[in-house]
C-alpha cells in the first residue's frame, strides 16, 4: 500500500494548520517551503480539502486557511478515503478491471480486502489532534525548517 503525494500533501497540510493557533492562517508558500514541496501539488491539496470541509480558505492580501472544524474531529482514515482515488491494492478490486481467471475461486482477493480495512481501521481510530501531539513542538520545527 503507498499513499499517493497528494494525500501526504494532503496530510502534511491539516497537520500544519493544526499546529498553529486558531486566530493565525496558514498559506500555501509557507507549507511548500517548510516541507520542501511543490506549490502547484499543494494547491491541488488545498484546494480539494477545502473542498471537503477540512480547511476555511479566506481570500485577500492577508488570506490564508485554517482549519474549518477542531483537529479532534478529523479522522486520519476519512481523510485518506477522501484524497486517494485508488485504494484498490489489486487489479481485481476495480470495476473496470480485467477478468481474473482466478475469480471464480480467489481466496487472495478477501484476504487482501480484509488488509486494507484493518489498514483504514486504524487509522480511523486517530484523529488529526492525536498525530500533531504537541503543536507547540511542531511549530519550532516548522521554523527550524523555514528559516534553512
């Protein structure tokens, strides 16, 4: 299983946003130069979590985002269903894939279902608060990065 770019992005995102305080507003620069990541990816992510309701975007000279709801009611696990547009880990889990001939009697294919619901299942059981832990401690890192 590898999560796409977009959903790290995506990820890496939410948790910037949630280690700053509520009145202050994150921006896509700032993101993309902390992580060192593209600008144009990272406005595909933002855009689409704002999309979603993960993000309030507020535009204008001092625009930015913030989270749109407390990072303790965002699960990690809606979020990856959300971003990813593929979590079939095999052929035989797409609609429009080819005919296995190993359908009739595939075991592999249950067992490689059961994995990634207990893949997701986990991560349904975190929330975006649980795996920022202390933001304080992120934000210092975020500065570390920023200013190297």
């Amino acid at each position: 299983m590898n999560l796409t770019l977009f959903t790290d992005y995506s990820l890496r995102t939410l948790m910037y946003a949630a280690s700053l305080p509520s009145e202050e507003l994150a921006n896509i620069d700032e993101i993309a130069k902390v992580y060192g990541i593209s600008r144009n990816h990272l406005t595909k992510a933002v855009h689409r979590l704002g999309q979603l309701g993960y993000i309030q975007t507020i535009r204008g000279r001092n625009g930015g985002f913030r989270l749109a709801k407390p990072a303790t009611e965002i699960r990690i696990g809606d979020v990856v269903r959300q971003m990813e547009e593929n979590l079939h880990v095999v052929e035989c889990f797409q609609a429009e894939a080819g005919i296995c001939i190993l359908n009739p009697t595939c075991r592999l294919k249950r067992v490689l279902q059961k994995a990634m619901e207990a893949f997701l299942g986990v991560l349904d059981e975190y929330t975006l608060a649980d795996v920022v832990g202390d933001p304080v401690l992120l934000r210092v890192l975020f500065a570390k990065n920023r200013t190297s």
